[in-house]
C-alpha cells in the first residue's frame, strides 16, 4: 500500500480550541483514514510552516485526496499538503527503469 506524508496547518480557532481543551487529534484523524482503507504509521506536532505532520498507508491516491478534502472541510485546517512517497525498493526499481528508458538531454 502506498506511503503519504500528510502536513496540515491548524486555523486560529482550531488552535484556540486545543489550547482551551487539549486533546490529541490523532484518536480523531486514524478512525477516518482506516475507513478509507489507511493505516496511519505515526504523526508528530511540528514547528515551522505545518503544525502536525502525519506518516501514512493509503490504498490509492483516490482514497489520500478524499481524506485530505475532508480534514479541509471541517474548517479546523487552513491547509493541507498531501506528499506521495517511495520506499527505498521503489526508488531504486524507479532508478533501474529510468536508466532503460533511453532519455537524451537536449543538445
């Protein structure tokens, strides 16, 4: 099952709301991505550009947008930022095609 790396940023009021009643939205976030079929492989608080940054399995890219237009709607996230990845096997399967396929740079 492929791997996605999820980053969101809370909106004001999310954040206001977790600072008045802390509760870990992670129990809210891993029954909504096992019903589209995920398993969530970890998540993490972070500073910077994104607030919450989460590791997990999704069956197909369908079932990451579908989580990542939901977590948007609900209004507590101003943003989503949805990242496929590739294990290290898929990389270099990527990097044995790529040097078979026969590109040539520009001249």
């Amino acid at each position: 099952m492929p791997y996605y790396l999820l980053q969101a940023t809370y909106s004001p009021e999310a954040w206001s709301g977790m600072i008045k009643n802390p509760q870990n939205r992670l129990d809210a976030v891993r029954p909504v991505i096992e019903k589209l079929g995920g398993k969530v492989e970890g998540g993490w608080l972070a500073f910077g550009e994104h607030d919450i940054v989460l590791v997990c399995q999704m069956p197909n890219n369908v079932s990451a947008a579908a989580f990542s237009m939901a977590a948007s709607s609900g209004g507590a996230v101003k943003a989503v930022k949805t990242t496929p990845l590739m294990t290290i096997d898929e990389a270099m399967e990527a990097m044995r095609k790529a040097s078979g396929a026969g590109y040539r740079p520009p001249s």
